[in-house]
C-alpha cells in the first residue's frame, strides 16, 4: 500500500509546514506505517525554521522531509500571519503519544534512539508499562558518532520497527534521519527532542496553564539557562515575521 494522500502545507520562509490538525495527521501517519515506506516527520519550531534560513543544506533537508509539523507556537502563529493559518498547534510529545497509542491498538513495534543510557531505559520501562500492547523491540542511547552509524542501522534493521523515535542534539537529530531514511526503511521516523527527558522523568513539562499561553519555551529556558544562545533564535524569527507578513510564504 502506499500513501498518496496530498498534504496540504503553507510555506514559511521556505518549509512547507502541513495544515492538518492532530487528528488527521495520526491519520496520515496510521496510513505511513500501512504503506512500509519510509517517512521522515520533522516537529518544526522557530529555532528550526531560523537555522534553515541561515544554512541552505539544512533547509534544503527539511525541505525534503515527508510531513513537517507547527510543533512551536510560533510557527503556528506565523502561518496566521501569512493568511494561511494552520489547524492547530501539533505539538511532537503529543503526536509520539498518539502514535503510541495506536501502536497498542495495532500491536505496532517500536525502537527508541537517543538520550543518555539511563534516561532511554527508563523511558522505555514507563512507556511499556503505559503502552502494555506496544512492542518496544529496541532502545539504544545516542551517543555514537558516524563510524558506528551502520552498526546502529543494522540493529534497527533486524528488528524491523514500524516507529522509529530519534532523540540527538538539535544539530544532528533530523540531519541523520534524513542521511538514513531510505537504510533504515522504518515506515515513520520522527525527531522527538527532549521527548524521552520528560518521559523518563528527568524533566519536566511545562505546567498547563504555560503551553495554554505560549510559554513553554520560557519553561525550558528557566530549567536550562543553556539554551539560552539557542533561545536568541526566537526574536529573529518574531522580528523576520513581522516585518515579511504576508510575503513570508513567498520566500523558497
């Protein structure tokens, strides 16, 4: 089976950002998976959308990708902006759950890559107890480097996941899975961050009320003052919004 379903998308700065909601892209998603081809899903946010503006290969990779998701509230916000606004807000940490979710409807299996070795053990142990009908078939940290990318692909290969949820650095993370979509034919691979820190409860999420105004990226930078350099990507992107409007879903 193979997925021929159109995504409608809206292009800012150049990445064509899909409009659906949540419910229709776990639809789309569910269809991916029936398809076994493989499907690169990018959670985009504003840090991501400046870093492909500033490096042409990075935007020339995001381009490319099978479905790109408004993960951060201000590419939402940027969509509206453009006159083409997206459904809502379709947050990654969401969309990994509600794909679980239909991994234990579906008896899907699923591998997870990335984090510190303790971190993505215990989120793999609290994810199974949470999703008993999921075959988590693999879980491996993501401290490798090029030389032993073959053996990581290889390991997920033999177990043949039907999810594949990557969590590497900021830099890395979607870049490798588009190096690899086609080696490692998973049906969906999907970047998910910080994901498996909250999962694993090593951090937290940020409170309701802060996703509900917009603030979890405040959130963050307040428990990790590092990001701050990262977080300095934010007002170039409000200002760059503000000053193209309309004209933003022009640029490619």
């Amino acid at each position: 089976m193979t997925n021929t379903q159109t995504v409608p998308v809206v292009s800012v700065f150049g990445i064509p950002v899909c409009k659906w909601g949540m419910q229709d892209t776990v639809n789309y998603l569910v269809q991916a998976v029936e398809s076994g081809a493989p499907h690169q899903i990018i959670t985009a946010n504003p840090i991501m959308v400046m870093a492909a503006i500033e490096n042409p290969s990075y935007k020339a990779m995001m381009q490319k990708a099978d479905l790109i998701v408004p993960d951060g509230t201000g590419v939402v916000w940027a969509s509206r902006k453009a006159g083409q606004p997206v459904q809502e807000r379709v947050a990654g940490f969401d969309l990994m759950h509600e794909l679980l979710k239909q991994g234990e409807v579906r008896g899907w299996k699923v591998f997870l890559l990335g984090s510190t070795s303790e971190v993505i053990q215990e989120a793999s142990a609290r994810l199974q107890l949470q999703y008993p009908r999921v075959n988590i078939v693999g879980q491996r940290d993501g401290f490798f480097g090029p030389n032993d990318d073959q053996e990581v692909i290889r390991q997920i290969q033999n177990v043949q996941p039907d999810l594949l949820f990557v969590a590497r650095g900021a830099d890395t993370q979607e870049p490798w899975i588009a190096k690899h979509k086609q080696q490692l034919n998973v049906p969906v691979i999907m970047g998910v961050g910080g994901s498996f820190d909250v999962i694993s409860g090593r951090t937290k999420r940020a409170p309701k009320f802060m996703q509900k105004m917009h603030m979890e990226w405040f959130y963050r930078l307040l428990r990790e003052p590092t990001r701050l350099r990262r977080m300095l990507a934010l007002p170039k992107f409000t200002l760059k919004v503000m000053r193209e409007g309309e004209n933003l879903t022009k640029v490619r």
